[in-house]
C-alpha cells in the first residue's frame, strides 16, 4: 500500500490562466491515485486519481484516493480520488484565496467482492474523504461517502459464526469562507451481510457513522452533519436449530457545523438577522438499523428470525459563533 496522494507522475499546473490537470489513477496493486494538479491565478483544482484495488485475502488493502488539486486566486478545489478497496477516498482541494467553493472529498473504497474474502468477519470499509476549504468567499466541499463494510463469510457445511464488517465513516465538510457555508459531511457507509453457515447467521456490521459538517469563517450557515449509514443485514441460518443472525445497528448521524454570526434578537436589526445570521447545521439523521436474517434453504426454515437492527442517532445541531455577535451587537441595536 502506497500513502495517500503518491503517483509515479504529477499533473501539469495551471499558471496564469487555467485548471489543473488531473491526478493519475493507480495501476499497481495497492498504489494510491495521484494528486490533482494546482489551477493557475484562474482556474479550477485538477481531480484526484482513483486508488488501485488489492485482494483483502492477501491481507493488504488498496490504495489511497489522490488528493483534489488546489486553486490560487479564483476558482474551485479539485475533487478527492475515490479509495481503492477498503482504502479511505482523497481530500478535496481548497478553494481560491478570493472566491470558489471547496472541492468534494472521495468516496471510501468498498468491500471486495465474497469470492475474494477468506472465512472469517467482515472487514472495516474505507472512510470518505474530507471536503476542501473555501477562503474568503465560497462554501465548503462536501465530505465523501464513507464505503461499504465485507460481508462475513463462514465455510457452506460449517458451523462458524462471523459478523459482517462495518460501514466506512463519511469524511468531513469543508470549511467555507468569511462569506459562505460550511460543507455538508459525507453519508456513512452500509455495514456488511452476516455469514451463512449451519451454525446460524451472523450478525450485520453496524453502519458507518456521518462525518461533521463544515463551519463558516465568519458569514454563512453551518454545514448539515452526514446521515449514518445503514446497517448491514444478518445473516442465514441453514438449520432450524440455530438462529438467523440480528441486523447490524445503523450509524450515528454527523455533527451540524458552527454558522455565523449571532445577532441577538432586537426588533431593530431584523434585516440585518436576516442577511448575515445564519443557523448552525443540522445534524444528521441517523442510519436505519439492518433487516434480520431470513433462512436460506429449506432446512433452515422454522429457524428463529434475528432481530432488527436499532437505528442510529442523530447528531446534534450545530452552534453559532457569538463573539461576532457580541462585537456587533451594540452598534446594531
């Protein structure tokens, strides 16, 4: 496995006018996605290459999405790689100093396919990638969505009992600028499938929980928290003898982000209420608790059900910034 952003070539930079070109994707087992290319005074950030994909059974994972390119004076931040298998997706670059948006952060790399998993429990998905940063005028990039968790796996005429792997957390929103929103979180990723077996089904992996959402400098509504991912389904039961497995529990949702600014509540400066304060972000939802495990085959029909999966929390609204507020408010009244 490579670290995040290495490449065996780099992207042209814009110079005075122009966008970056983009990160190259992995080729090699394992190897990371380029970075994206840097935008000249005008332009936008290049996209961060894709991370290669590796066989989890060879008990490595693959490779880091490449980091989103960043602008300079005027334009957006590149978007972050996706993450190769079980690997985590790029950041997004940030924004021009003077205007543009963050760019979104990559999706984290799922699980690989049943067939390429050795008997065991599910694996850990990869984590999304955070949003890029806006300055002084723009909002924050999206946080990526967290991957998807591996399904547990257990030999066809063994009683062997594995849980499936949990969901990737969703990455980060962006922080947005003096003037402009935070980014919203990224979503958390589905828990993976119980095993199948004659010993019972197993349990699905919990959901991923939502990553934060981004704040504002100064200006602006904070960005909404990612919703949790959902939780994987329990496995089968072969036999009547043993249960099918329980769902997984669904993921936390994101923390809301910090808005600004906090006015008070006079009756004089409602207008100015309404243009420059802002709410913090709402949190987000949490995920839906997976489905019990049916019976896969005839013989494991009368088997007891598992039991659905709780949900998730939701996260908390996020605050305002009050030393604006307390700055301004006297002369606002």
């Amino acid at each position: 496995m490579t670290s995040e952003g290495s490449s065996k070539c780099l992207p042209a930079d814009g110079w005075l006018i122009g966008n970056g070109g983009d990160g190259a994707d992995g080729t090699a087992p394992g190897q990371a996605g380029g970075q994206g290319g840097n935008a000249g005074f005008i332009g936008s950030g290049g996209k961060g290459g894709r991370g290669a994909d590796f066989r989890a059974i060879d008990g490595l994972q693959g490779g880091f999405g490449g980091r989103g390119g960043d602008a300079w004076g005027f334009g957006n931040g590149g978007a972050g790689g996706a993450g190769g298998t079980l690997a985590g997706g790029g950041r997004g670059g940030n924004a021009g100093w003077f205007a543009g948006n963050g760019g979104p952060g990559g999706p984290g790399g799922s699980a690989p396919l049943p067939e390429e998993l050795g008997v065991g429990f599910g694996i850990a998905a990869g984590r999304g990638g955070d949003g890029g940063d806006a300055y002084l005028y723009g909002f924050g990039g999206a946080g990526g969505p967290g991957g998807a968790g591996s399904q547990g796996i257990a030999d066809f005429n063994s009683t062997g009992v594995f849980a499936g792997g949990p969901g990737g957390s969703g990455g980060d929103g962006g922080t947005g600028g003096w003037i402009g929103g935070g980014g919203p979180g990224g979503a958390g990723g589905v828990g993976g499938m119980g095993s199948t077996s004659q010993g019972g089904g197993g349990k699905g992996g919990e959901g991923g929980p939502g990553g934060h959402g981004g704040s504002t400098r100064f200006i602006g509504p904070g960005g909404p928290g990612g919703e949790g991912g959902p939780g994987g389904q329990g496995g089968s039961s072969l036999v009547a003898g043993f249960a099918n497995g329980d769902g997984g529990a669904g993921g936390d949702g994101g923390v809301g982000g910090t808005g600004g600014i906090a006015l008070g509540d006079t009756a004089n400066n409602s207008f100015l209420q309404d243009l420059l304060q802002h709410p913090g972000g709402s949190g987000g939802s949490g995920g839906k608790g997976g489905d019990g495990g049916d019976p896969g085959y005839d013989e494991g029909v009368g088997a007891p059900s598992g039991i659905g999966g709780p949900g998730g929390q939701g996260g908390p609204e996020g605050d305002l910034f009050n030393l604006p507020g307390l700055l301004l408010g006297p002369f606002l009244g």
